[in-house]
C-alpha cells in the first residue's frame, strides 16, 4: 500500500518538472531564445497563408494584418540560425500576388507586398512555399504502399556495423515528410554510433536488454518546447514527435533497414541524465529511441505482435 502511495506522489512531482520545463522552454518564455521563438513564429503564421492559398476559393486580399505581422518579424530574424522562414514567407507571399494577379485584382497593399518580394530576392532568398499539386498515392493500385504498410516489424537482431552518414541523413530527410502542425518541425534527431555512449543510453532506456549490444546506430527523436506555446499545447510536442518518429521507421523498412522503436517511458531525472549523455539541449524534450541497423537476417525473426480486431477499436458514429 505504502508502495503504491510513494508512486501516485510521483505524479506531482514529475507533472511539476513537466510544468517547470514547458514554461520555461516554451514560445512565450521570455527566457527562450528569441531568434528561435522568430523562426517559429514566422513559419506557423507563413503556413496560414499557405492554407488560405490551397482553400477551393480563397478570399481577396485575406490576411493582410497577418502578412504584415509576417513581415515585421522577418525584419527582426536573424537568418543565420535558418533561412527557411525567409524562403517560406517568399514562397507564400509570391502565391499570393500570383493569386491577386489571376483575380485581376489591383490594391496599395499588393504593391507594397510586391515591392517588399523584391527586396527578399534582391537580398538572395529563393522562394520555397505557397502551393503545389499533391495526389493520393495510386502506384498499382495503392496495393504497393498496403502492401509496404503491412510488412513493417521492430527488428530487434542488427547485423554490426555503422551505417554511412549519407544514408542516415536520407532517412531523416524522408521522416520530414511528416506531418507538423502548422507545419513548425520542431522535431529533431541526434544520432549515436559510438558503442560506449550508445551502451550507456540503452542502460538508461532499460527496454532492450537482450539486443542492446547489436545496435550500433540509435536515434532518439526529440522535440523543441520552443516551438510550443500556451496551456493548450502541452502535449502536442509528443504528437507531432510521434508522427515523425513513425517517418523515420517507415524510412528505415523503405531503406532494407531493420528498426526498433524504443520507449522514454522515463522520469525526468533519466530524461536528464539522457540529455547529459547525449549532449542534447535542455529546450527539447525526448520522444523516443530507435535502433537502427541492417538486420542480421533478410528475413528476420520478429515478435508477432497480434493486432485487435478492427471492429474492437473502430467505432463508426452517423448515419
Ligand atoms: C513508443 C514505442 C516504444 C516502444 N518501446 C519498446 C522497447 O522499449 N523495447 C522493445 O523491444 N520494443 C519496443 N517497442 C516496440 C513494440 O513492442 C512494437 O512496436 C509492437 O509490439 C508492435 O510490433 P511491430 O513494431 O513489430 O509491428 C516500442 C514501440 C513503440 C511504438
């Protein structure tokens, strides 16, 4: 009984370090860097003119306030720490003249946006946002992309050996095709090959006995509190984490590669001593590890790991 009151007393404790990391770190902080809180900013209010962009009919001359607010903070950014706000907000900004130019529009507002793209190319920014064609996946029938889905399994047997920098940054680079919420990305990825290092993260993760001494390539996803802001987005780090970190498997199983994701299921004194190992920064918080390597075996022995039936989880409501 006493055990398990010593537990509950845990919550108060970790939700009250949970609090003291997320408002310290987080977008509104003053204490937060505020080049960062910038690029943020700039891409989540970019991305709500990209949004009215791709609407069926959208509306003349919407968002000038926000456009002007985009403007603003991009004057105050400094685009050493990313030029991607600048090339977004470009991007945007360009479909949104082209947008006024097809309704046959004339406004001051749209000059003064046209002189102020000007004066982003002229400073050398290429543009790289607004809109572009997307289709649902057709290749033979969508059986292909089922069929890829299906045959994905935690590896959890690596052939040694580190896999090629190159190779790693593709993986990564195709886990970014996740969705973010307003597309801000604030997922990042810190790679591991060391073995020593890698032992000491695994012995602090505590889910891979059994396997551990066969990684030689780890993951571990995490997320930037700054890009979060407010009470109502204290869990949304760990959504968007988790849908990229779902990228990066699925980059893996495309690769030939074999994947375990690995739980953070941790307190945050482990959290902590994690970040101090890995050399990863107090402003992010830790989604999850992901053992990667090429598996011992092209057809390797995986957990079956039964599914429920779909009806169980499945609920339709209407009509
Ligand atoms: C967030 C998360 C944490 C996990 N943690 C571990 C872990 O610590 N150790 C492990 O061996 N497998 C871990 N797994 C793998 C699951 O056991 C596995 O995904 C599940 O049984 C489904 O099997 P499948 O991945 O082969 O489809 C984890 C999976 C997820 C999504």
């Amino acid at each position: 009984m006493m055990d398990k009151t010593w537990k509950l007393m845990f919550f108060f404790s970790e939700f009250f370090r949970d609090m003291y990391t997320f408002i310290r770190h987080n977008g509104y902080s003053p204490l937060a860097s505020r080049n960062k809180k910038l690029f943020y900013k700039i891409l989540i209010e970019t991305h709500t003119v990209e949004k009215g962009l791709s609407l069926k009919e959208p509306k003349p001359l919407f968002g000038k306030d926000k456009i002007n607010g985009i403007i603003h903070m991009l004057n105050e950014y400094d685009r050493t720490y990313s030029s991607l706000p600048l090339e977004m907000a470009l991007g945007a900004f360009q479909g949104y003249l082209d947008l006024h130019r097809t309704l046959g529009l004339s406004d001051d507002f749209l000059f003064y946006l046209d002189a102020y793209v000007e004066h982003l190319k002229r400073d050398g920014t290429s543009g790289n946002g607004g809109t572009k064609r997307a289709a649902p996946w057709l290749g033979n029938g969508g059986l292909d992309a089922k069929a890829f889905l299906e045959s994905r399994s935690s590896c959890r047997m690596f052939q040694p050996g580190k896999l090629d920098s190159r190779l790693l940054t593709s993986l990564v680079e195709l886990a970014q095709s996740a969705p973010s919420q307003c597309n801000r990305q604030s997922s990042r990825v810190h790679v591991y090959q060391d073995r020593a290092v890698i032992a000491q993260l695994l012995e602090l993760q505590g889910g891979s006995r059994g396997f551990a001494h066969s990684v030689d390539n780890l993951f571990v996803v995490t997320s930037e509190v700054t890009a979060w802001g407010g009470a109502g987005q204290r869990n949304q780090l760990y959504v968007d984490g988790a849908l990229f970190s779902m990228g990066l498997l699925l980059a893996c199983h495309a690769n030939g590669l074999g994947a375990c994701p690995l739980n953070l299921a941790i307190l945050n004194t482990v959290e902590k001593k994690i970040c101090s190992v890995g050399g990863i920064e107090a402003s992010e918080r830790l989604i999850m590890m992901i053992a990667v390597g090429k598996p011992l075996e092209s057809h390797f022995r995986a957990a079956r790991s039964p599914r429920r039936l779909t009806a169980e989880i499945l609920q339709l409501h209407g009509g």
